[in-house]
C-alpha cells in the first residue's frame, strides 16, 4: 500500500496558488482604501453636502458649502455670501474645479471669507476622506480646504 502524499504536494501548491492569491488579494484592498478612496463609514464625495471647516487651517464664521452631483460633473453650493455652480473632473484621487460660477448679493460680511474660499476652491487638484472629512489638497499635496458632512448654508 502506498502512504498518501500531503507533505511534498501541499507545499508546492502553497507557494504556487495560495501565496500569489493572498498577495493578490492585499494588493487590491490596500488599491480601495487608498486616498481618494471613502472608508467604509464615511459619506460618499458626490451627493454629499460638504461644508467647510477651515480654509488653510483658518475656521469659518458662517462656512461655505459644496455639493458634488452624484450624476454628473457638476458642483453647487454657497461660498460664503453668494451661490456658486459650476463643473468638476474627478479621476480617482485628482479632482479639480472648472470655473465658479457665483450669484451677485451685496453681503455686509463673509465676502472676505468667499474670496479666500474660491481661491482655494480653484487651486484644488485632489482630494481623500480622513476621520469622516473631506480634505481637498493643492498640487503638492498640502489640504487647502477641510470640510465635514452638513447641511448648506443658506445667503441672507
């Protein structure tokens, strides 16, 4: 009677299907929970009312907001004293602003902060989720605008 054959069989086929299906699987989750990409409990980057919570590390007295369309490249919120609009290009973590379009209130305060707000807003070219937050970063990476899940701010 021949002995069954487990020890010379079982570690060949460990290195040769199991380790690369392992390592395979590591790649791919650690590609999804790269920066750009929401954590499981955090709100998605489209279709969610983002408002913010500082512009360059600075807080805001009565904070802007934007809300990227779940459907199409477009955005709209409030920048601080007047209604903005306009398109976005989203590539996975790269994200960018076309030009803002905003509504013409004369506004006794916050048009400092808008001002602040839409030069930031146009300098943003990524962005990742971090502790439920959206961080939007320039060029090199620094967060420009920080902003939390919220409802819209409202021109008075």
């Amino acid at each position: 009677m021949s002995q069954p054959r487990h020890g010379p069989v079982l570690l060949p086929r460990l290195v040769t299907v199991v380790l690369p299906a392992l390592a395979a699987g590591a790649i791919t989750m650690t590609t999804a929970c790269a920066a750009g990409s929401p954590g499981a409990n955090a709100p998605p980057l489209r279709g969610t009312t983002w408002v913010l919570v500082a512009v360059s590390g600075e807080k805001m007295p009565r904070p802007p907001s934007l809300r990227l369309d779940p459907e199409q490249p477009r955005v709209n919120g409030f920048a601080g004293c007047n209604r903005l609009m306009g398109t976005f290009e989203l590539d996975g973590a790269r994200l960018s602003f076309g030009s803002a379009a905003t509504t013409r209130m004369a506004c006794l305060d916050g048009e400092d902060v808008e001002q602040r707000f839409l030069q930031a807003y146009g300098a943003v070219r990524g962005w990742r989720i971090e502790g439920g937050e959206l961080l939007l970063t320039g060029a090199d990476g620094a967060t420009l605008l920080r902003m939390k899940p919220g409802p819209e701010a409202k021109p008075r």
